[in-house]
C-alpha cells in the first residue's frame, strides 16, 4: 500500500468502556437522591451497552430499519412488519433490564433504577426505546380495569421479549403502544374523530368497535395498544390488542410506515382501525385526562433519553479530542477547545441531575410519598422534557464539531455521531412539543400549593452562590405574580436553570456547581464554550472524561 495511505492521527472506536463505571455524574447523583440504591445491576448494564457488541447491534438495527410487509406473496393482508436481528437483540436486552413495565411491581427506587439504565442503554441505542417507554407509560393505566390488569400486568412486567406475532395468550412477556394522534389534531386530542361503537360486553368489561385512523402509531408489532376514540360519553381510552385471544388479527390496517429523519430503528406508522375490538380502560369520557397521565411518564423518558443521549455525544467528543493532535498537541489540551468540552460536561451533568429528580419523585410517589414530592412530580415533569430536550440538539451540534468532518458522516451506520445528533429532536417533539410543555407549567402551578413546594425543594441552596439567590428570587417573584402565556418559556427556562443548579449545588463538588451558577444563572451564555475565567476547564473535563483503563477493560 502506498505511504501516503498509512493512517495516523485518528481516533479508534469508543467501545469496551463500562458506561456506568465512567459516568462519574451519575453515579454521584444516585448516591445523593437514593443512596440506598444498590448499583450492582447498572454496573451490569453499564457493561453490556458499552460493549462493542451492542454498537454493533446499534448500527446495524439502524442501517436496516423495519419494513412493512402489508400483504404476504399470495394476497392475504397481513400488516406486519419485518425488523433486522439486532433488533430484536436490543429489545430483548431492554426488556431483561426492566426497562418496560418492570418497576411498577418493584420495591421503592425501582423506578430511579430503571432510569438510570435507561439513560445507560440511550448512549447504545435510543430508537428501539420507544416501545418500552410506552410500556412503561401504560402499565398503571391498567389498574383502571381490574380485569385487563389481571391479564396483562404480568405480561408487561415479564423481563422476556418474545418477538413472535402470536396472540398474548401465547407469549412470554408483552410490549404495548400508544394510539393518540391524528391527523387533523395533533396535540389537540380534542379534535380527534376517530369513534368507538359499543359491541357488547365480557370478561373485560364493556367492548367496542373501533373506526378512525391514526397518524403516528409507533412499533405497530407491539402486543396492544391504549387507543383514544370517541365513545357516545366522550373521548375514551380503549386496549387495543394487535391479535385476539382466538388468533385472528385485529383490525389494524398499517398504511405506511413514516420516513423519519432518525429514530430509524423504530416502526412508527399510519394505520387505519376498521371495526377493531377494543375494552373500555377506566371511565368513558375520561380518556384524556389518562393520555395525560401516561403522556406525563413518556415526557420524564424524553428527559432520560436525551440526557443520555447528551452524556454519549460528550464521550465520543472526549475521546476523539484526547487521541486527536492539532497545533503540537492533543485537541483536548487547546485552550478553546477545553472550553467547550467543559461547558459540554457541565450541561451533560445537568441535564442528569433534573431528569433523575423527576425519577425520584415518580418512586416517591408510587411508594407513599406525600404532597411535596406529588407537586414535584407534576411541575418539574414538563420543566425537565422541556429544557433538556431542547438543548439537546444544540448539544449534539456542538459536539460533531468537536469531532470536525469526521463526526459529520454516517459511514453506513458507523457514524455514531450523526445517528446521535438525527435523534436528539425527536424527544423535544414527541409527546408535546416545547410550547406545549410552557403551557402545562402554568397548569401544573396553578392551585396545587406549587410555589411553596418549590420554595422549600431549593431552600437547602440559599446562600450557596450570589447569582443563584438572585435567581431564585427573580423565579418566587414570577410564580407569585404570574407570567403571560407568550412567556411562558422564560418561565421554564428560569425554573430549570434554578433546580439544576439546586441539585448540583447538593450532588456534585463546588467548582461544577461554582461553574454553572457562574455560567448559566449569571453570564447567561447563550452557546457552548464561553465559560469564564474562573471556571476550573481541567477539573470539569477530568470529571467527564473516560478513564483509559476502564475503557479498554
């Protein structure tokens, strides 16, 4: 081979690395929200999505994505759709971890531990996540029917994926969907016109005939789905399964599958429902107000998904500069460049930080905890699913340059950067847009005794830095005199800035907390990389940067 092909000066894959073991910020975020957590089985998780293996699994379910195959070769309507190997090898791994419907039978930190290695398996792969998120989001909207729960709560807490499509009467473990959105509507489930006639009743209460379409059906394979359609008292929420009990398929006709600028791994589909059976889930006419619960619990996933996604493009941004020479030295010893790489780990960590609080207040509330942590779980849900998610793409951007043209390619799937930087803005636009979580903080304040519980949650943080108080009270300001709609982001933006930096100011050491008051609450900088010069750059990248020999371990 000729010399002028020897390649140097390149980075090698990131692989081998325990992602559990070398994420410092989480595991002392854990240790401050739940220290009684045992961690051996994220030690695991760390280890087996940092493996090369699931990269592999990650990019080949990606570079072959599902394909609908509507009729079989002798005519029949079928609608099912085929997926590559590593797919089901990722779901299977997602389920063993009880990522799905797991954490509703477990013990307290249940959920802080699923989410946790939910943020872990995101920095493998995010997209096949969909369908166990949303199995996660349906589990306690079973117990509105005792007779559904009975049936599928086991199926749903099951760490088997049977990817067989056969009846659940037949299957080891179940996965379930969600079937809201409609064209016409969008976020105005209101205006969704899809009806449910009343076709008898048994063993699962009252039966219905389905007729309507939906515009985004995500992973049309999954086993059933909550379906919303207008019953004669109002729109209701109805199991949809994919198979009856005798065998015969549902009838679901998948149209299309959507072409999606990433998530590739994932189905996300149109259907049409002709007549399909479905049961009735707690009251009729309460359907949205149970959407809402269950959009509430995918909203803290978007959270999770994107902080994990972020911790993901940082480390691949960590060890390219660290192997990478420019100018007589190492990328990441440039001056500029530490800036943005520290201003990189300072965000990851607290997007972390928020997006496991709201963790905790799920487990608490699920476990006897009281008023405090209820408000918690309510405001700070849309508050985390809307900033973290929006500085997400940001983020990624940032951390592609780091990488230069190299973090730019796809190179047939290998390109972990780009597949990273295509998902960041499907978790700010899945379940409710920004707009739409501005507009449910207001809500979520409003009666519910919320400006006191926020005022007690950041008390232990008054005093702590100069710029944090002043925040603190610019925020208590607003909350007791109230914003205008066309300000709510502010508000968000305001009551994020404030909990993350409450939370770092607990969890993580003084110049990481010193550095975010200073950057975030005080210069206010409006891109990565202008921390100031009191920011200590060598501690924050030494902090977030993978050890070499837990790398290669």
């Amino acid at each position: 081979m000729s010399s002028t092909h020897e390649v140097f000066n390149q980075s090698t894959p990131f692989e081998g690395a325990n992602l559990f073991r070398i994420n410092r910020p989480l595991r002392d975020a854990l240790r401050a929200l739940a220290p009684a957590l045992d961690t051996a089985a994220l030690d695991a998780a760390g280890a087996e999505m940092g493996s090369a293996a699931m990269q592999r699994h990650a990019r080949l379910a990606n570079t072959y994505g599902p394909v609908l195959q509507a009729y079989d070769r002798f005519g029949h309507r079928v609608d099912q759709v085929e997926f590559h190997p590593s797919y089901h090898a990722l779901m299977a791994s997602a389920l063993r971890q009880g990522l799905h419907g797991t954490p509703w039978s477990g013990p307290p930190l249940a959920h802080v531990e699923r989410a946790a290695a939910f943020m872990l398996f995101t920095e493998a792969e995010p997209s096949v996540l969909c369908p166990v998120s949303m199995t996660y989001a349906v589990t306690p909207a079973l117990r509105a029917n005792a007779a559904l729960q009975a049936v599928w709560g086991p199926l749903v807490a099951a760490r088997e994926y049977d990817e067989r499509f056969v009846p659940y009467t037949h299957k080891r473990g179940v996965t379930m969907g969600m079937g809201m959105t409609e064209k016409q509507g969008g976020s105005d489930v209101r205006a969704n016109t899809s009806v449910a006639e009343a076709d008898g009743e048994d063993a699962w209460g009252r039966r219905f005939a389905i007729t309507g379409h939906k515009w985004f059906l995500s992973a049309p394979m999954c086993d059933a789905f909550l379906v919303l359609a207008r019953s004669p008292g109002g729109l209701s929420c109805f199991l949809v399964p994919r198979l009856l009990a005798d065998g015969r398929v549902n009838a679901i006709a998948v149209q299309r599958l959507k072409d999606k600028l990433g998530n590739r791994a994932n189905a996300s589909s149109e259907v049409e429902f002709e007549r399909a059976a479905g049961w009735l889930v707690g009251e009729e006419g309460r359907g949205v107000p149970q959407i809402l619960a269950m959009g509430a619990l995918t909203r803290l996933d978007c959270a999770l998904g994107t902080s994990g996604l972020m911790r993901a493009a940082l480390s691949l941004a960590l060890h390219h500069t660290a192997a990478r020479h420019a100018f007589g030295k190492p990328l990441v010893a440039q001056p500029l460049m530490k800036n943005v790489l520290a201003d990189l780990a300072l965000e990851s960590e607290a997007a972390t930080a928020l997006a496991l609080r709201v963790a905790l207040a799920v487990d608490r509330t699920e476990h006897g905890g009281g008023a405090h942590e209820q408000v918690m779980r309510r405001v700070l849900t849309p508050v985390a699913k809307f900033w973290i998610c929006k500085r997400g793409s940001h983020f990624a951007q940032e951390a592609m340059e780091c990488l230069g043209g190299n973090g730019y390619v796809e190179e047939g799937g290998a390109g972990v950067m780009a597949r990273i930087y295509r998902e960041m803005p499907v978790n700010s636009i899945w379940e409710g847009s920004g707009n739409i979580m501005a507009l449910d903080l207001p809500r979520a304040l409003r009666g519910s005794g919320a400006a006191a519980a926020l005022e007690h949650e950041l008390a232990p943080a008054r005093g702590a830095h100069p710029a944090l108080d002043r925040a603190l009270a610019r925020l208590l300001h607003e909350l007791d005199a109230g914003v205008p709609e066309a300000q709510a982001r502010r508000l968000v933006r305001e009551l994020a800035l404030v909990m993350q930096a409450a939370l770092l100011q607990r969890q993580a050491p003084a110049f990481v907390f010193e550095a975010f008051c200073s950057a975030r609450l005080e210069a206010r900088a409006d891109v990565f990389g202008l921390l100031g010069e009191g920011a200590d750059l060598d501690r924050l990248i030494e902090r977030a940067l993978p050890l070499e020999h837990e790398v290669h371990a």
